[in-house]
C-alpha cells in the first residue's frame, strides 16, 4: 500500500530557525492529534543556520488536506508565518514503505 509523502523545507527568518523548528515540533507530542499522519519529522540544516526541514508520511493525501483544517495546525500555520522569511522548495511522495512505517 504506498502513502501519500511531502518533504519541504522552510527557510526562518535571522535567528528564528529553532523557535520555527520547536513550534513545529509542538504538533507532534499526540499523534491522536493528526489522524492518518504516520511520520512526521523536523530536522534542521547542518549547513543552512535559516533552514528548517519537514519530511510528512500519510496514510492518504486526503488525511494530509484533513489535517490542514484542524484547528490546532490552524493555529500552529498563523504563529509560525512571521517566522518564515520563505520555503526552500517542496517534493511530494509516493511513499512505499521502510523502517518504522507499517
């Protein structure tokens, strides 16, 4: 069965990369919270000081559009708008499975 994937990168505004990356990673304490998301990662760049990346696994792209309505990720989307200065690019996914995914 292969899952709907996105992996996208953030670029924060000066010295706002961490305080992106922790309210990012604030979502991800429930995984009730997200019904259908199976990964989701927040990495910085060990290169890139503004780089945030976030790499999603779904069960479906129908449950990655469903989550975008959540109020919780409404809420998480309007805080951490000021801290992005723009995205480094985004790449969706057929994902196929691997390591921790069932």
């Amino acid at each position: 069965m292969s899952r709907f994937g996105l992996h996208g990168t953030l670029i924060a505004q000066p010295g706002q990369r961490d305080a992106l990356a922790q309210l990012l990673l604030g979502g991800t304490k429930d995984a009730s919270a997200l019904p259908g998301c199976e990964l989701y990662m927040v990495s910085i760049d060990e290169t890139d000081e503004n780089a945030v990346h976030v790499t999603e696994v779904w069960r479906s792209e129908a449950d990655h559009k469903a989550s975008l309505q959540r109020p919780e990720v409404r809420e998480t989307i309007t805080k951490g708008r000021p801290m992005i200065a723009g995205f480094g690019g985004s790449t969706r996914l057929t994902v196929l499975g691997g390591l921790g995914l069932d």
